[in-house]
DNA sequence: GGGGATTTGTTTAGTGGTTGAATTATTTGA
DNA sequence: TCAAATAATTCAACCACTAAACAAATCCCC
C-alpha cells in the first residue's frame, strides 16, 4: 500500500496542477496553446489559464509563436519552457577528467567544462577546489545570460551515502565530505549541492535524453562496473541507497577471486581490465549477468555506457547469444540493448537535470521563490 | 520524474485525507481520539472530524471506547476499523488443494475453507468449478455475519497477464481463463475478480502480517520457484507482469540443462525435487541467486516461504555463508533471512489483502457506492 | 468584402473542502 | 465548587476549481 502520510490542502492542488501543466508543455505537443494544455491535462480553460499566467509570471514558461495551424477561429499563443529560467548545474569528478556543465529548463546544454588531468595523484581536496574552480566559473557564465543556477550535483565513482562519498576506489577516496567542499568556494557558498553515483546520475542522464522507455538498466563499465536502475522513470536507489551493485554479482560461482573477497564476479570478467584483454569473455559474462536482472525484474530495455560504449558493436552479439539462452520471456519479447547516447556526458548531464527535476516537479517552490 | 499526469480538484483532496485518515486509524496508534488522528495528520480537528464522520457513516470506522487515559480533560472516543465492513475474499488453487477465505478490513480472516485433492488429473474447468463452490460457501458465509464481500481474487502458481493464466506448468494448465470461470458461478456474477501470480500474492500476505518493513524479496519455493517483489509497500511486478522469474536465474552457467532451455538456473538446484535430494546445495544456490538480487536492489530482507519453510533451519546457515561472502555491502549490515509467517496461507490471506487495500487506498469510492 | 462559424482566452458566479478561531462538552484536580 | 485541561463541533473566511457566458481574433463562404 503507498502509504499516505501527508495531508493534502488547497495549496497543494494548485502546486500540483502547476506541475501537470508544466510536464504537458515540456513533454506534450510542440508549442501548445492553453486550450491545448486544457484539453491534454482534462482541467477546464480558466484554470489552465489561471495556471498558465503564474508560470509565465514565474518565468518558467514563455509565451511564443505558435505552429502553424489552418482553420477558423482566434489563432492561438504558443507556450515553451524558458531557456533563461532556472538551470541545474552538473559536475563530474573522475579518474581522469574533471567537467561542469549548466543545463537550463529545456534541456539545453549552455556551458560546458571539461578539464582532462589524472586525478589520482592529487588528493580529494586538490581535486574538489579545481573542480570548485571549473563549477565558479560554469555558473558566472550561466548567470551571465540571465539563468539562475538553482543547484548542483555532482556524480563521483563510488558509494555515497548520506552525502558523503564512502569509497572510491578509483579515486582512492575515502569518507570525503565532497559537498563541504564545493560549499567552500566562495562562488558556490549559497547554492544546494548534492553528490550522487556516478552510474546512478548517468542512468538519469540517459532517461532524459532517450524520452523514451522509462524503465531501463543503465550498466557503466569503468574499472569497476556500476549500474542505475530507472523504474518507471524514478532511479530505484535502495533502502540504503545501495543499490547498483552489479559488478559484484555473482557469474561463475568458483570463478575468479575478486578484490571484494568473493569468486566469480562481474567485474573480473567484463571490467575495463578484462574488457581490454577478451571481449568475447566479457559478453558472455555480461550476459548472463543481465539474464538475471531480466527475469528478476522484467526491465525491457539495457544501456550500457563507460567503457562499454567505444566496443559495444563487438559485444552485442555475445550479450544477445545469453540473454536470448537465459531470459524466460525472451521469446515473447526480445530485450533490447542499447548504447548509451551521451557517452560520457551521461553523468554530467543527468546531475545537472536531478536540479532541474525539483523545479520541474514542484514549480510552485519556484514561484514562491520568486515572489 | 514521477510524471503527474491527472488533474486534481477538491474532490481528490477529499479522498486523499479520508485515505489519510483511515490508514492512521489502522496503522498508527491504538484506538486513536479524532485529536490524536489530527496531531498524527497534521489535519486540523475539524477537518478531522468531518472525515471521521464520513468515514463512520460509511460504515469504514467505528466509535469505540478509548484506551485508558490519565490526566484531566473531556474524554475522547476512540475510533477503530469496523468488523462489519467490506471484507475481501481470497482464492488459491495450487497442486493439491483449493482454498478461500474471508478477511475483514481489521486483517482478521473471518472465514476460512480448504479442500485437499491433487488438481493435477482434474481440468481447468473441474478445478475452478469445485474452487467457485467453495468461494460461493465462503461468500455466502461472510454476508451472514454482515460483511459486504467487495471482490475476489485467485492465487494461481503460474504466469498471469492480463488477467489470463498463460501457463501453470505443476497444475498443466494453459491459457486459462480463470475469472471468467469463477464469474459463472451465479453466486459470484456480480463480484469483481482478479487472478495473479502465487508468489506476488504471497509476498503481499506477508506484507500484511509482518507490518515491519516494506522493502523485501519473498521467495516461494514449489515445484518451480517464484519470487515476489516488494519495493516500499508496492508489489513490483515489471514492465509486462513477467518479474520475480528467480527460478531461472543462472546460478551455474554450464550447470544442469534446465526444462527453460538454459543452463544452471536455479530451480535444478533448489526446486522442491533437488530440495529433497541436497538441502546444502539448495541453501548455496539459494545464497548465490540472493546475494545477486541483494547486490542489485539493495533489498534488505529476504523471506523465503513455500517448500522452503518446512526445511527452513537446515537451509538458513548456507544461504548466510554465500549471502556474507558475496554481497558486497554484507559488512555494512547484514541480509536478514526469515522464514514466511503465514505458511501456506501466505497468497491466499495476500489475495483477500488486494481486495481491501482497494478500499483502504480510495475509500471515497466505497463511501461513494454506500450512498 | 461582410457576416457567420470557429476557436482561443477571460470573466464571473458557484461549489467544495480546508483552515482557524470561537464555542460547547466533559472530565480531573485543587 | 471552580479553574484548568482536553475533546469535539460550529461558523465565517479563504482558496482553487468548474461551468457557462462573454470577448477576441481569425477563417471561410457567399
């Protein structure tokens, strides 16, 4: 049972509707008009209209140009997100690059950092004020076109939880209080940082970018294997936050030890070590392992991303050969693997749309904001 | 983003505090005042007080006295959920029995039939014929003591979707559809009536009786084994309805042929035939699939049931060794492994439990059809 | 090229549901 | 016996939505 556990109130409607308008004209028809939004939403025109206004007010819809429509009657005003609204700002720390990037309500990318540099002989602290220095310098020049950066997030390789990077092994971090340390540019002091897995932020990023199926695996492979799992377009993260794990599942039982003190895991098969030296081990082993994912939880479709991307042609066949083998349902309907589509950029952008979310989700917190 | 996709109006603020207000009478504090209702809330007391009422006229709560109170004041009234409410009626059919019973809206089974038969040289129609008897006896039972049986649902140890049992390999069923059968009962024309899967239900009947916590895996051990996924209070069942296939999860992947096809799943290891022939390797493989499921999902308690119970204890300690060795965050804080505390009665008490949390979560509805 | 048809968007009265303050009810304790 | 305390109800005010009428702007057709 979900169960309810807030009372709900005349405000709340309204903030509701707010975000039922604001979903239908980013995600609805090209430029709807508000009798359009009227009649996607199944609110009367009035209260769309009465909607409509505080938004724009607001300032995260514009009023513009409408498509081209032919018939009778008053010609229609078009409504768009702003592209000089809020905007969510991404960052990413990892073993080789640091980036940012401001990505405002549309989707937009408007700025966009990269600094390549081994951050494995410097320490947490070195890394986090150069990455502080590249997040300043990201958000001057957002505000500089008139967005307001709302937030930041930023997408590390390794365990976080109650942000607070536990380990990352890659980095070699440990307990790092990453989010204190962004906070300590002067630049960045005001503004609500989180931190959050990386494979988890680029699950996101992929979700926004494809639009399409919201329900997915995300697999990254880097030195170790991390996975976002987007349930009907929410990242499930665990109870604890734990969830992803899939580099350390189980392959071959008796196989391999791991650095983790198990046998047989994921990683030892098909982590950027073993993806270097055979390809054909590391499909099957991927295979099977999502075989497992699939009859477990029906996902329908697989990303893979990281290291995955540049031989994904090569490994497509070897992960299809087991999942068709393993899958029950595999006959009723084929799982479909994709290539991630933002490569790289996936976590960066998928932080920065965590920021946009909140607004997306509750712009009656913007508009209070505002006023 | 949890993409809002219906208006709200006044109407739904209505029902969502009488939802509200019910699930902190059933799951709060004992026999709570409309005050302690409204401090829980966060509702005022008048609003409270209006929705009790509504709720009361409607037949879902009833006025009782308060639990013992020191102190000055105007003695409150306590409220509970009635006894002569809507009540749910729950149906299994499995290899050698067929059962119904009767649950009130406090979760207490009112009534409660079993018929032992092996169903296997039966068909379809004779068994559902022979369940419909034993469902109309428990109805007509039900209505006797003043319960108003909402709708029925049927536990079935096989593939369900759309409301047809596509396949129950152990009762040699195919394309079977059960409701349509059971509604031509003319005893039970009239009652809404849904089929599902025996271990999403069972999973649910354990949801209700353990109360405690609302993320876990429940693993049901039969012929074949099923699992049942519950994430936060919710049944996942998967894009298609196809979830929780654990009994083909690849354990060993060059292990035993497997009836699916494939090689190494679990069911050739800890079926209820090689349950019977080596407990130990049942628990290892058990501790394998789990550790993966664990690794994945973040789950942190793990219920088996079934053919599991019986055997329970001689299990646990091998599905802890592999449990601890290779999930990865087992240091962090260990799996819980419990054995189902409804037994067999676990997915039929589940199914009568699905019709009333139709109740429980829209109430409105049911003060709707009362008036 | 003028008038009706058509569609968009706004205005206005009405309804439903919650809040908050005042009021009534009923007990304990000094 | 009366003040304090707690429970529950009443009532005016408010807020957000609906429905229907109205105003605005265009198309289309004779």
């Amino acid at each position: 049972m979900t169960a309810p556990t807030t009372p709900v109130r005349q405000a709340s409607v309204r903030a509701h509707n707010l975000a039922l308008v604001l979903h239908t004209v980013a995600n609805g028809a090209d430029r709807p008009s508000r009798a359009a939004v009227a009649a996607a939403t199944g609110l009367t025109r009035a209260t769309v209209s009465a909607l409509v206004d505080d938004l724009v007010a607001g300032g995260l819809l514009v009023e513009v140009a409408p498509p081209p429509r032919t018939g009778a009657g008053r010609p229609a005003v078009g409504l768009a997100l702003t592209s000089t609204g809020p905007a969510g700002l991404g960052l990413e720390i990892n073993v080789d690059y640091l980036a940012a990037c401001v990505v405002d309500l549309t989707g937009t990318v408007r700025h966009r950092y990269v600094e390549h540099a081994d951050q494995r002989p410097a320490d947490p602290e070195r890394s986090l004020a150069a990455l502080g220095g590249l997040a300043a310098r990201a958000r001057g020049a957002a505000e500089a076109d008139g967005l307001t950066v709302t937030g930041a997030a930023l997408a590390v390789p390794g365990l976080v939880t109650d942000g607070l990077v536990r380990v990352a092994p890659n980095l070699g971090w440990q307990d790092v209080d990453a989010v204190a340390a962004l906070r300590a540019v002067p630049e960045l002091a005001d503004l609500p940082v989180t931190v959050d897995n990386e494979a988890n932020l680029a699950a996101l990023g992929e979700l926004g970018a494809t639009g399409g199926n919201p329900t997915f695996l995300y697999v990254s492979g880097e030195v170790g294997i991390g996975a976002g799992l987007v349930l009907s377009g929410e990242l499930y993260r665990g109870v604890r936050g734990w969830s992803g794990e899939i580099g350390h599942v189980t392959v071959y039982p008796d196989g391999r030890p791991c650095r983790c003190g198990a046998r047989g895991c994921l990683e030892q098969y098909a982590g950027q070590e073993a993806l270097e030296h055979d390809v054909p081990l590391a499909a099957a082993a991927l295979g099977i392992a999502l075989s497992v994912v699939v009859n477990l939880l029906d996902v329908p479709v697989i990303v893979l991303g990281g290291a995955y991307v540049p031989v994904f042609a090569a490994l497509r066949e070897g992960i299809g050969v087991e999942l068709r083998r393993r899958v029950l349902t595999a006959g009723l309907a084929p799982v479909e693997l994709r290539s991630a589509e933002l490569g790289a950029d996936a976590a960066m952008r998928g932080a920065a749309d965590t920021v946009l979310r909140v607004v997306r989700e509750d712009p009656a917190a913007w508009l209070r904001r505002g006023a």
